[in-house]
C-alpha cells in the first residue's frame, strides 16, 4: 500500500493509513489513493494520513 500511495505522488504514508486503504472494501486502490493524495496536499501536507483515506471513503462509498 506504500508502494501504491507512492506511485500516486505522495511523499509519504503513515503506517495508518496504509492499513486503512489496505482495509478499502471497493477495492479501487489506485484511485483511493491518487484522490488521498489529493486530500493531503489540500491540507498542505506531504504525508497521506488514515483521515485522508476515510474521507475519500466516505465520499466514494457513502460511509465506512
């Protein structure tokens, strides 16, 4: 999940939110990821966080 985060352009990951893309029931990591990324840089942060990835959760999946 590092890797993948990586690879959306992220500096780095926290252990967190790897396990919680990692726990994604959709299953579009990539995408989770690339829009994480999103969050994070919006917050002015070099680092995808686990709140980055709940919130892309609850946008995409309506709650988790």
């Amino acid at each position: 999940m590092h890797r993948l985060c990586k690879k959306a352009g992220a500096g780095r990951v926290s252990e967190a939110a790897a396990k919680r893309l990692a726990k994604s029931s959709r299953g579009d990591w990539p995408q989770d990821a690339k829009e994480a990324h999103d969050y994070s840089m919006h917050a002015r942060r070099r680092t995808i966080k686990s709140e980055d990835i709940e919130m892309r959760c609850k946008k995409s999946h309506g709650r988790q």
